[in-house]
C-alpha cells in the first residue's frame, strides 16, 4: 500500500512541476495513464494481511434509487439525514461523530429513496488533507491506525459504497471555505467517479494488428497521434482504432480505456445558510448544481428534495388490473434510461416478459388512450399501464 502512495505521490508532484504546453503533452498524458493506473490498483482488494471487513461500510442495496452524503466533518450531514429520513445518527458539536455508514429510507412522490450517510468516506481523509498537501502519503505514512481500524480493504469499501450510488450530495458548510467542495471533488474524481459528466462521445476498439489508427470528426486541440500512442503503449495496447467525436482531452482517453468510471449527478448541498448574509449567499447562489439549505432550521429541505428527484431523473409507473382502477398509491420506479414497457415487467417479476403478448397504455407517451403497444414501446412518467398476458 505504501509503495502504491509513494508511487502517485511522485507522479502527482512531476505533473505538477511539469509546464503544459505542446512539447510536454505526450509526457503528461503518459503521467496521467501511469497515476489512473495506480489508483485503480488502490481500489483493488487485496487478500493479504490481517483484519477483516470495515464494520459498518457493507450496506445493502434498498429502495428505488441510492443517494450518497459525503463531506467534511461537523457540515450537518448526520442532521440532514436525520431531518430527511427520521433515522438516527449521533449528532454532536465535535468532529467525528458518526464513525459507522449510516443507512435510511426516503419516502418521495411514491419511491423508495435509500440515503447513505458514509461517515468515513471523507472525513478521515479531510482530516489529513487539511493536515498534509499530500493526502495520499499521510494516509501511507502516518496513518495506519485508520486502516487498522476499518479493515485492510477500509479505503476499498468506503469508495465503492459511493460508487453504487445513483446521486451524490456534498455537504458544505456555508461559513467555511468553498475550497472544501475542491477538494472533495479532487478526491471522488482520483477513484473514478464522475461529478456532473456524461461519458466521453469517442470510440475505442482494440484489434489484432494495424497499428494505433486515430480517426475524428471535429478539431483536435487536446489530443495528437502521438500522445494517444503515448498513452495507450502504458496500456500495453499496441494495435487499436480510436475515433473523437468531440475535442476529447487524455483523460478523456484513459477514462474509457480503464472503462470503469461512473458517471453521477451531483448537488452540492450547502447547509447552516441562517448563519451567513444575504450578500454571502447570492454570492453562493452562483454555483452550478447547489441547493441552499439549514438542516437545523429545517429550511429548504423540500426544495433539496426536489432537485434529488430531477437528478434522479426517475418514472413513475402505475399499474391496472384488467377491470380494477390504476393503483396510484405504489408506483413502479424505472429508471430514465430504462423504461420500455420490457423494463417495466422485468421491474414487477422476470418472468413476465415470456408471458407478455402486450400491453394497454394511457398517458403522455401515447397518442390514444389507451393504445396497445409492445414491449419496445418507452413509457413516461405517471403513465398507466396494463400488461395483457399470452393465453
């Protein structure tokens, strides 16, 4: 472990003392293949070693949809999930509180929210950041009280907690520095997780022989030939046809080459507005994906709710018997990027789909009401649907 730190330590400290200009970028893209690489070995388990499992951080997937909170220690984290879901979580004037993962269940517009609030996800590590420029090397150097603690795989199992999630709020406290949300964000992107992103629009496809072939259909200002075979030669891929369908940088490249990044929406949450200005808070105001809120005061937590349903971007589905109304009280959730009527049955039982002959919609996605449809058809949300089954 301590090898791994040092290692993207060295590589962190060369990227920053290298200039970026045309001469060093295939340089550069070769350091950021190097360091991808290495954080991907750090989130990797490993079997060696004593200690188990970290007690706390293994939580069961529940629900309609996962929301992560994550954020510096004493930002009200523990009480905004207590005001959102009514579970308990120790709340304290002192730092560290919650040393555990933190599960509950919001009821919203007839889904099954799960909330996470994963203590130590960032609150260990905010602690050394402020302590040490270097994250990475406190926690290999002076640290290992932390690891003991949690288990050997402790970083493993807190990072991929938030990598299951479907959103991730960061708390900020509104009274301390804005360079927190930097920060945190810094340390979610090094483990692969994408704030605010889609997936890169480029092509990558591996081959047997021909050579690195870089093909794109618009100019190219980031990326050369030669550093995407620069970058690719530290992938051990000698043979490949890379097509850009927009200016894509080298991270671009690298992220879909390790091909396990997660793409999420995020809301940055910035909690105890009574205790700041009006002035201070239109300055606030100018941050892209940022709710206002005070946990304590119970303020604005309808309108953060809200903006978690918009970036969960979830359909609500209601169900009808043959000859019975539409149940409005229990909705199907679906997922924006799948709500064929397939998705819905396989939703509701797996074996739905071999007994499916078609189906009876009313609502926004049809012209006719109802209008028979197949299971290709994509639904909208709060249409009704009746599955007609094979005799």
């Amino acid at each position: 472990m301590a090898t791994v730190m040092q290692k993207i330590k060295d590589i962190e400290d060369e990227m920053a003392r290298t200039q970026k200009n045309k001469a060093t970028a295939n340089h550069l893209g070769l350091l950021k293949a190097k360091l991808a690489k290495l954080r991907r070995d750090l989130l990797t388990p490993t079997s060696k070693g004593g200690g188990g499992a970290g007690e706390g951080f293994d939580v069961t997937k529940s629900g309609d949809a996962r929301v992560g909170l994550v954020g510096f220690p004493s930002v009200g984290k523990s009480t905004l999930l207590n005001k959102l879901t009514g579970t308990f979580s120790e709340v304290a004037s002192y730092e560290f509180t919650t040393l555990t993962c933190i599960p509950g269940v919001i009821m919203y517009r007839g889904a099954k929210i799960q909330a996470i609030y994963n203590a130590c996800n960032l609150d260990y590590l905010s602690i050394l950041e402020l302590c040490c420029d270097a994250l990475t090397l406190a926690i290999s150097d002076g640290t290992s009280h932390f690891v003991n603690l949690f288990g050997s795989c402790w970083t493993y199992q807190v990072i991929s907690t938030a990598r299951t999630c479907n959103c991730i709020l960061i708390v900020l406290d509104a009274i301390k520095p804005i360079t927190h949300k930097r920060l945190i964000e810094k340390e979610l992107e090094g483990f692969g997780i994408r704030l605010n992103k889609e997936p890169p629009n480029l092509s990558f496809r591996k081959k047997e022989k021909g050579g690195i072939n870089l093909t794109s259909t618009v100019a190219n200002t980031h990326l050369d030939l030669d550093t995407v075979k620069a970058i690719c030669s530290e992938y051990r891929i000698h043979n490949a046809d890379i097509t850009l369908r927009f200016d894509a940088t080298a991270d671009d490249l690298i992220d879909v080459i390790e091909g396990s990044r997660v793409y999420m929406p995020c809301i940055y949450v910035i909690n105890k507005i009574d205790q700041i200005t009006l002035e201070e808070l239109e300055i606030l105001d100018k941050l892209p994906h940022y709710c206002p809120i005070s946990a304590h005061l119970e303020w604005n937590l309808d309108g953060l709710l809200e903006k978690v349903w918009e970036y969960l971007n979830l359909t609500r589905i209601y169900t009808k018997p043959k000859g019975l109304n539409p149940d409005y009280n229990d909705p199907v959730i679906l997922s924006s990027r799948r709500r064929t009527v397939e998705d819905f049955c396989e939703r509701i039982h797996k074996d739905m789909v071999k007994q499916f002959k078609n189906a009876l919609v009313w609502g926004s996605s049809v012209k006719h009401k109802p209008q028979r449809v197949g299971k290709e058809h994509e639904l909208e949300d709060e249409d009704v649907v009746q599955i007609i089954k094979k005799i």
